[in-house]
C-alpha cells in the first residue's frame, strides 16, 4: 500500500488562464520579498542615523528579523487550509507595522527613550508575519497548478532572491533619497496591501463572500490608514527630529548619503551643522577647529592645495586667505553637501563664498576612490572628514588611504593635516588616527 500526501483542492475559478495566474501568485512572492527587504534595510538606515553604528545596528536588525522569520514559517502551517485568508491577514497587519515601523522607532527615540528594545520587537514582530507569507504562498501555488515540489520550490525562491536584489538596489538608489526612511517606510506597506488585493481578486473562488467582503474592507482600510499617516508624516517628522536638537531646526534634507540638519539659536545667532545626527559645527567657535586645521600645514609652501571632505567650505575658506594660493582643490562625496553650502545665505556667509572663488575646482567624488586615479601633486593635503563612528567613514582613516595620499598627491616636501576627533572625548580613535598615519 503506498501513502500519498493530501494535495490541496484546486481553485474553483481564476479570472485569468492557469499559466498567467501562476506568474501573478510568483509575482506577489517577489513583492512582498521587495518589502521584507525594504523594512529590513528601512530599520537599519534608521539605526545608523540615530546611532551612528552601522555594524551593531545591522546584527541587532538581521539577528532579530531572520530568526523571526522561521518562527514565522513554523506558525503557518496550521493556517494553509485558509491560506488565502491568512495571507491577506498577514498583509493587512505587516503592511501597518511595517509601513508604521519608521514612526514608531522614531517616536521611541524621540520621546520614549526606549529605541533598542522597540527595535528588537519590530524587526521581530515584522520577521514573524515575513516568515509566514512564503508558506502560504507556496500553498497557494500548489492550488493554482499542482507542481513537483521541488520545481515549485525553485520557482518560488527565485521570485523571492529577485525581490531581493530589486529591494537592495532600490532603497539606497530610489526609495531613499527620493521618499526617506518614514515616507519610503509607508510606501512599502502600501506595496503590501496591494500583494494582499492581487491575491484576493486573484484567488476569489476559495474565499466566501462575507469573509471577501471583510477582507477587502480591511484591506482598504489599511491603504487608508497609511494615507493618512502619509499625510501627517512631515509635520511629525519635523517634531521628532526638533526633539533631537537643542536649538530650532531651520534646514532638513536626506541627500543621497546623509541626513543634512542645519540648527540655528536666534539669540546666539548660533548656526549649527549636523551629519547623520553628529554635530560637524558650531559658528559660534567653529573659527578655532579649522584655524588649527589649516594654518599649521600652510607654512611652507602651498601654490596647490587639496581639501577632502569639508564640504561645508570652511576649511577652503581659511585656504583662501593666502592670496598665493594658486589652486585649491576639494573632493566631497555629497553634492547635496557643496549645493547647500554655496546657495544658503547662512552657510554661504560664514564660509564667505569660499566655492565662488576662481581658484576652486571642486570634485563631487568618493576621496578614496579619487586618491586612486588623480596625478595631481600638492604641495599642502588637508584631510576634513566626519568623525570615523561607522563602516563607511573608518575607511577614510585607513593606512591604505594614507599611503594612497603619499603615493598619488603629495609633492615632494609636502604636509598634510588631518582631523583626529577629540583626545579627550574620543580618545581611542584620536590616538587610532595618530597610529595609521
């Protein structure tokens, strides 16, 4: 006697041929792979802006979010045999902790001070209804057109790596710069509202009336409710980020690279610059910092100059002041960064229109990646980059960039300076920076 496992009954009626029907159900998988992605890499973003360390920030979020998932996978076996209505149920409720999760972490760091332990909860809680869509979507597969079991594996996993490679692409590239995390957060949980729609009207037949009725109500109602969170979106970002800042904010921007923040104190008439939430200046003092960045390393000669980073020009303007300058050269990553320092009034006074001047050429370019092409020679390097507190910027402290320095644009007989953070406040990456170079 041979045992055979119970397939699930086929659907009554599609609306579209079987094979179309089949490329749609894939097609939800790839979509709400977009989106589990999306949510990861949204909660990640965040985390390195609020806390600057993208290495702890990225095991916290995966270590929560992918355990999760099985636990997911595990709780939705018992719900297969309605796994249409359980996969619209899951989106309903991922699309609104997902499309909410930026708000929320924001609003726990803004106000509640209890970031971390929101952050575990929400990547797992995400994880755990992420772990349950591939499930039943496998099942419902199956209803579609019965399959070997192994090719409709292979169908499936490759709609959910293609999703996601489009996720990991698109949100740094796309969803980012042009929505930022809270508007971008929301949009994704439309996209899994939608996931929800397309299986409803797609596999109709297996749900009765009543229940389709409710389920498309809820699911219009969620579309609804990111809406309108949309709609009040700005207006609580804007008093969340206020909330991280001692002084009114009078300029936000997320470029392509960082969070841009300019603060100012109408009393003091102090004008602050923040990167990625980290103070870069204060005009009430910022004179002393690049004094002492600059002038040591102009006493001997320097016809040709090189700035990298210091984009916000105040470092070129004390290298402007030596009217034997014959060339000045600054190499910034963010154009957001340049294009704001010369159109804003505030910055554009304090750095006394250095990037107007004749003498500037400035290079909108990752510096290490410029280092390793550039033949030009200085005579004075000055190196005025952020604070090393992540991946990305570590490695403009590195040897390798050093000895790119000395081997592609120091003339012979010339000097560089060098920004090493605070002996006192950040002593191990001072005396780090000391150690490389």
């Amino acid at each position: 006697m041979t045992l055979q496992a119970e397939l699930p009954s086929p659907v009554p009626h599609l609306p579209v041929p079987v094979r179309r029907a089949r490329a749609l159900i894939l097609f939800a998988v790839l979509t709400v792979a977009v989106c589990g992605f999306a949510y990861e890499l949204v909660i990640i973003a965040l985390g390195t802006y609020l806390f600057g360390n993208s290495v702890l920030q990225v095991s916290v979020v995966l270590a929560s979010f992918v355990s999760a998932m099985g636990v997911g996978s595990l709780l939705a076996k018992p719900l297969q045999r309605r796994a249409v209505e359980a996969f619209v149920v899951v989106e309903v409720v991922v699309a609104l902790l997902g499309g909410s999760s930026a708000l929320l972490l924001y609003a726990s760091f803004a106000w509640l001070d209890l970031y971390e332990p929101t952050v575990v909860v929400v990547a797992a809680a995400i994880g755990v209804l992420v772990g349950c869509e591939i499930p039943l979507l496998m099942s419902l597969l199956q209803r579609v057109q019965r399959q070997e079991a192994g090719s409709s594996v292979a169908d499936l996993l490759a709609a959910d790596y293609l999703g996601a490679v489009v996720a990991g692409v698109g949100f740094p590239l796309v969803l980012l710069p042009s929505l930022g995390q809270i508007q971008g957060a929301l949009a994704v949980g439309a996209l899994n509202a939608l996931a929800g729609l397309l299986v409803l009207w797609l596999l109709s037949g297996l749900v009765p009336r009543r229940r389709r009725r409710r389920l498309l109500g809820s699911l219009l109602a969620a579309l609804a409710a990111l809406g309108v969170l949309a709609a009040v979106a700005p207006a609580f970002e804007l008093s969340a980020r206020q909330q991280l800042y001692e002084d009114p904010v009078v300029h936000s921007e997320r470029s392509q690279y960082q969070d841009i923040v300019l603060t100012s104190a109408a009393r003091s008439d102090d004008l602050r610059l923040f990167l990625n939430g980290d103070l870069q200046f204060s005009s009430r003092d910022e004179y002393r910092y690049h004094e002492a960045l600059v002038h040591p390393v102009m006493a001997g000669r320097h016809e040709r100059v090189l700035v990298l980073g210091g984009g916000d020009g105040l470092a070129l303007r004390e290298v402007l002041r030596y009217r034997d300058v014959e060339r000045a050269v600054l190499v910034e990553l963010d154009p957001r960064m340049i294009e704001l320092a010369s159109a804003d009034a505030r910055l554009r006074e304090l750095n006394r229109g250095s990037f107007a001047d004749p003498r500037v050429e400035v290079v909108e370019d990752d510096a290490f990646n410029w280092l390793r092409r550039t033949r030009e020679r200085f005579d004075a390097v000055i190196v005025d980059f952020p604070d090393p507190d992540d991946a990305g910027t570590a490695k403009l402290y590195s040897v390798e960039l050093y000895a790119l320095l000395q081997a592609r644009a120091l003339a012979p007989g010339g000097r560089v300076a060098v920004q090493g953070g605070s002996p006192y406040f950040a002593p191990d990456a001072f005396w780090s920076v000391n150690r490389s170079m």
